[in-house]
C-alpha cells in the first residue's frame, strides 16, 4: 500500500507532531519520572535523581505455581510500573568478551557488595531472603507482601528512626544467598527488553540486584522493559496491561521462531509455557510449514521476500487470526527485516505482503514497544506506508515510541530518541 511518499520535511514534521502529542497525554501521573535534560544532554553528566516507586503492582501466586508480578488495575502502556534501586551492582568495562577472568572479578566484587548490604541492614537482608534460590518446591515458597517493597511512608526527619533501625544483628545466610543470586541477579547489558541509556557504546559489564524485579518472569510475549538508570532500573509497561494480567519481561530475544526461544529458554533453566510459545508449538496445521519456515531464516542464504510471502499466504489461507498472525510476525521478524531493508527485495516482494509500518505495528502488538520495531514503525511512516491517514500514523508512531522507551521524556528528548533509533545499525537488534 506505497502511497506518497513523505520527504524529510514532513517526516520531520511528522515526528515533531508525534512527539507535541506525547505532551499533551497526562504523562505527570504517580511515579512519572522526567529524564528529559539527561537525555538531551546525551546521557552525559550527574544521573536523575530517581525515587523508589510501587505502582499498581503486586505479588501473587502465578498460575504456573511460582510467583509473578501482577497489575492490580488496567495499565496504558508506557506507564511506569516500578522504579527500583538495586541492593548492589557490580560493574567492570569488558575488553574482552570471551575472557571471563575479568567476568568472575566483576561477579565477586558484586557478591561482596549484596552481603555487605545486607548486613548492614536488617531490612535489606530480610527482603533478599524472599527470593528463591531455585531449590525450593515453587508453590510453598511464601507470597510477600508489597508493602514490604514501599519505602517507609514519612519517617521522621531527625535522624532518630535510623538509630532505632541499625539495633539488630544479623547473621547472614551467605550459602542461601549466592545461591539466590545465581538465579535472581539481572545484567544491566542491552537485553533484548532492556534500555541500558548512557552506555555510549562501551562494552559494560554490569551485574545487579533488584529484588522485587526479580519476582518478574519471562514470557516471549511480554508486556514489560526496563531502562537502566544509574542504580536505578525503571520497569515500564509496554504494551497495554489488563487488571490481573500478570507482567512479564523477555529474558531473551523473542523475535525469533519458537525452536531458538525454546532453546534460549532452556539455557535460563525452565520451558517457556506462555501462550505464544504454546500456539507456535501446538499448531499442528501450520506446524510443518512453520518449521520449514523456521530452518531457511536460521540457515539463512535464501531469499527472504519470498519466505515472508509464503508466511503471510498460509496465515492467509489457514485464517489465522490477527493476535496469532502478530506472534508469527514476531517470530520470523529477522526475514521481514532483511526484506524490508533492501530495495530490491521490496521492489520484487512488496506488493504481495503488508508495509512495513503495518507489521510494526502488528508485531508491536504481540511484543510490545521495542527498538527494532519502533524503527520499522519509523521507517515504514517515513516512505509513506503508514497503514492510515497521517493523525493516525501519528498516533501510532508515538504510541510504539512510549512503549519501547516509556513515558520518560519529553517531546524534544522523545525525539532524540527517535534519532537514536534511526541511527542504530539496524543489524545489531538482529
Ligand atoms: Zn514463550
């Protein structure tokens, strides 16, 4: 559907509009964080001084007989949902990724900090004793409570609750608590669902604890990222969150067919049992072709353009239905790139598949805001193939936007960003 193209001005004008629009939404809500200034400053100077915050989140029992983090009422995506600073991080520049010397000397230093934290305080050490270590029989691990996590509300100012704090002793449990954070500890690295902002393309290495993200499990068809600020992480919805649906992260990169997710699963140690996973595996119509499909993007060589059409023909043809169709387009989301990415491809494939802002936006659906995606979005707005009229692909656009990054910035920063994710070598996601 390549209508007129839009030329830079517009698309210029286009970003600007969407990002005026980003103002307009009541953006100022419960835990709202600006990190506009730090942002345009190209992520350079003092970090954001950033306060702790529960949002409308708490710890249950999940269905699978673990615990999750669920959202105790409707979320719009971009919202933030937690804004947690980590017990201890380790960090150390990596020079050389294959030597895990350097690894181990950044872990160490990272466990020394966890328990010299929790010893010193008694609160802090009674809230990493609520994570599993992975050996505990699931459903008879306790369900704490959330208000553990929320700062004390107004202590007193004088110094006086400090004091009264600090009174008792604690003997750590240190073989309890490596074991934990074997299992518990997330990578501040640009993980598939993170935005580690600032990294100004050095190679970190950074380890850290944040407890109560660690009660967040994984599903390839999450509704949550976080950004790394600082110490901080800030956990924000990126795609619209029912009341009671519990929030996930990708602990992996999820644009990929079912066979690597299921892989990648069992290098964390689990089978991943969510609803994607489940469809793309149990689909036994589509599952032969699927499975195909899957062996020529991974052995790569072959035409993509026409790997995409022959995708969209049997969704096509099986009625497939636009939530299932959202997954596929996710899980072979490498050939629509590389078809999307080169002319030729798309003068001989194009009119048979849909543009690329519309499997954006589809795909956004299924995974929720994401750098790639956004790009795609971007892109696909800026030749013209918005999949509607210019208000609507406005709409869009900022819309994937605040899911990929969150409602963190203001327009000229939200642009910034949009440049950043233009910029970023578009094989690098992949
Ligand atoms: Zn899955």
């Amino acid at each position: 559907m390549a209508t007129a193209g839009l030329d830079d001005d517009s698309l210029q004008q286009l970003r600007s509009r969407a990002t005026q629009l980003l103002l307009k939404e009541d953006w100022k809500e419960s835990g709202a964080v600006d990190l506009s200034e730090w942002v345009l400053a190209g992520f350079s100077g003092k970090c954001p001084d950033l306060a702790e915050h529960v949002g409308p989140v708490e710890v249950r029992r999940s269905s699978h007989g673990g615990r999750g983090v669920f959202a105790v009422k409707n979320i719009d995506a971009g919202a933030t949902l937690l804004i947690s600073k980590a017990v201890a991080i380790g960090r150390g520049v990596i020079t050389d990724a294959a030597d895990s010397c350097e690894k181990m000397v950044v872990w160490k230093d990272f466990v020394d900090k966890v328990l010299d934290a929790a010893e010193k305080c008694p609160k802090t050490a009674s809230l990493i004793y609520t994570l599993s270590t992975g050996e505990e029989p699931e459903d008879e691990l306790p369900v704490p409570d959330i208000a553990q996590f929320k700062q004390e509300a107004e202590e007193p100012d004088d110094g006086t609750a400090a004091a009264t704090e600090s009174a008792p002793e604690v003997t750590l449990d240190v073989d309890k608590i490596l074991k934990l954070l074997d299992v518990n500890c997330l990578t501040e690295d640009a993980a598939p669902s993170s935005n580690l902002l600032g990294s100004n393309g050095v190679v970190n290495c950074g380890v850290g604890l944040w407890v109560l993200l660690a009660f967040i499990n994984h599903s390839c068809h999450p509704n949550a990222r976080r950004t790394h600020v600082g110490d901080h992480a800030i956990v924000h919805a990126s795609r619209d969150i029912k009341a009671g649906e519990e929030i996930t992260f990708a602990y992996f990169d999820v644009l990929t067919p079912v066979g690597r997710r299921r892989e990648a699963a069992r290098a964390w140690g689990f089978e991943c049992q969510c609803d994607r996973c489940r469809f793309e595996a149990g689909d036994a119509i589509l599952g032969q072709e699927l499975a195909r499909l899957e062996n020529e993007l991974v052995n790569g060589g072959g035409d993509m353009g026409a790997l995409v059409v022959r995708l969209e023909e049997k969704m096509r043809k099986s009625m497939v239905k636009e939530r299932r169709k959202a997954f596929l387009r996710a899980s072979f989301w490498g050939a629509y790139s590389a078809l999307f990415g080169s002319d030729k491809l798309v003068r001989k494939w194009g009119r048979r598949v849909p543009g690329e802002a519309a499997v954006a936006e589809s795909v956004a659906g299924a995974i929720g805001g994401n750098e790639s995606v956004l790009r795609a979005m971007l892109r696909g707005a800026g030749n013209g193939d918005g999949c509607g009229n210019r208000l609507e692909v406005e709409d869009k656009v900022v819309r994937i936007g605040r899911a990929t990054y969150g409602k963190v910035v203001k327009r000229q920063a939200m642009r910034a960003l949009f440049k950043l994710t233009l910029d970023a070598d578009s094989n690098k996601s992949l």
